[in-house]
C-alpha cells in the first residue's frame, strides 16, 4: 500500500522505516473544514485548482496518525478527532466525521490503547487532539492511552486551557481535563528530544506554540510540520489558514522550513492532505517549489 490517507481502519497501513525506526500511517478518522478557511487570502478560483470542493464550500482532509516503535518505546503521533460521539449533530453535520477514529485503527493492527507509551501532540485543536480522550461511559472522559505521557508545549497548554484561539470551540475542554486530572501531561519547552530518532520542534504560526516532529534514522529524516503546511495545497508560502494565529509568522516559518528540507534533502509527512502523507521537495525550471508523492 502506498502512504496514502483517509484509508480507513486497515489491516495492513502504510508504512516507512528509518533505520530501526517503524512507522505506520493510520487513519484517525477524517473531516471536512471550509475551503475559504483553509486558504485564507487565496481567492477561491486559485484553491479550488489543487482541492475538491463540494457544495458546501468544504474539502475533505485526512487527520493522519503515526505510530512509531523506536528504542523499545511506542509512540503515538497525533490522535485525531476522536469518537464522533464527541460532536453535537450540527458539528457532525457541517465537519461530516468519519464513524472510525484511532482506536479503530490501532485494533485493526492488533494494538491495544494501553500499549502506548508515549503520545506527542503537535497542537491541541480537536481535529489532533479529540483521539486523545474518551468517553468513561458516565459522562465523562478519560485519556485513551492511559500508560502513555502525553507530550505537549508548555505554551501550547496554557494558550488551550485560556482559550487562546481564533476559532472559538477549537479547544475543547473535553480534550483537556481529562488528561490534567490524570497527571499524563509531559510539557517540554522549545525544541526537544523525546526518544530514539524522535523530537519536537517548535514551529509557531498556526498557533503560537505549536510542535512540529521530527523523524531520523538511517541516514533519512522526515518532518511533520503539523498546521504549518497541512496539505500539499498549501505549499506555497502565502497559502496559509485564516485560522492561523499567527499568519505572518507562519509565512515565514514554513518559507525557513521548505528551504531546509530542500536543502538537506528532508522529506514531509502531511498529516492532513486527503489523498497523500509523505513527500519530498522540488524546485521546477522556473524555480517554483514542489511536492513529489513518495511511494
């Protein structure tokens, strides 16, 4: 299978190794959001080019999982939105929710929740977040993964519990107290590393703290740029979210990024385009750049 998104809850996901580092590429369910959102200042006659659109104005995106087993630890990258159960029946009518989330897609592999030993949020909106907790079956919720550390900036955490967002509801307190009550929060501070061939990197824009990670072995390195870049589509400079926080900032800091992968040959992982996850980069003749699908 090739590293493909919105696959579903599959036997056999997609796969990459680095070295002694596995990881394979789950499907945490996925969403639609409103294509003039996704694309802030570009007129729609430009994004709808690169996206489907449909009558509600919507494009399909994917909320990609990684589960990576390096150094004897199991690590859980993103988490998806959760159990669709989560969302009243207008929010599932307008985000149009997968019935499956992450879970689903850890048993179709035979992983059980209680087998993860860390999880890394790059940010804690609900389409990354919501997989994280769950229902108790009383009325409340739990962490999902409850050996696990859940990993998180300390900027990132205070700006969720506040309600630093431009999208009202994009932080959910369902998503947040579970996982403080529990005491399962590790919350790092700038750049760090998390375990063998696995870090964090700070890369602010869409939120003013958010985390990209990074991936190394064997010689190859791969980065999850989260909301910085979410889809291929948006891999032009100016076509940033009118979500973002911190939209200039996050101009430049996916300009810095996409220079770097270029030059040291760095590939990308896309936790959100609906069709493909992994990339590498390219400048054309006229020294535009571009995305390469990876098998």
């Amino acid at each position: 299978m090739s590293n493909q998104a919105r696959q579903g809850a599959v036997a056999s996901p997609p796969e990459i190794r680095l070295g002694d580092m596995t990881i394979r590429i789950l499907d945490g369910g996925h969403l639609s959001l409103d294509g003039g959102a996704m694309f802030g200042i570009i007129p729609k006659p430009l994004w709808s080019r690169l996206v489907d659109v449909d009558e509600g104005n919507r494009i399909p995106l994917a909320t990609s999982c990684f589960l990576v087993e390096t150094g004897g630890k199991r690590i859980l990258v993103e988490s998806g939105s959760g159990q669709k159960a989560k969302y009243d029946e207008k929010e599932q009518g307008f985000f149009q929710f997968a019935d499956h989330w992450i879970v689903d897609s850890l048993a179709a592999i035979g992983v059980e929740p209680d087998s993860i030993d860390i999880v890394i949020l790059t940010h804690m909106h609900f389409d990354h977040a919501g997989g994280g907790t769950m229902s108790d079956g009383r009325g409340g919720y739990v962490p999902t993964f409850p050996r696990a550390e859940y990993v998180v900036q300390w900027g990132e955490w205070d700006d969720a519990v506040h309600g630093h967002a431009v999208m009202s509801g994009t932080y959910r307190e369902e998503n947040l107290a579970a996982l403080e009550e529990a005491e399962v929060l590790s919350l790092v501070t700038g750049d760090a590393d998390i375990a063998p061939g696995v870090s964090v990197r700070l890369l602010p824009g869409h939120t003013r703290h958010q985390q990209g990670v990074v991936f190394s072995g064997g010689g190859e390195t791969l980065i999850l740029p989260a909301d910085l870049m979410p889809t291929s589509a948006h891999v032009g400079v100016r076509y940033n979210m009118a979500y973002d926080l911190l939209p200039f900032e996050n101009m430049e800091n996916k300009k810095r990024l996409l220079k770097e992968c270029e030059a040291r040959g760095i590939g990308l992982l896309l936790g959100q385009d609906p069709v493909h996850v992994r990339y590498r980069l390219g400048t054309d003749a006229r020294g535009r750049v571009g995305l390469t699908p990876v098998e």
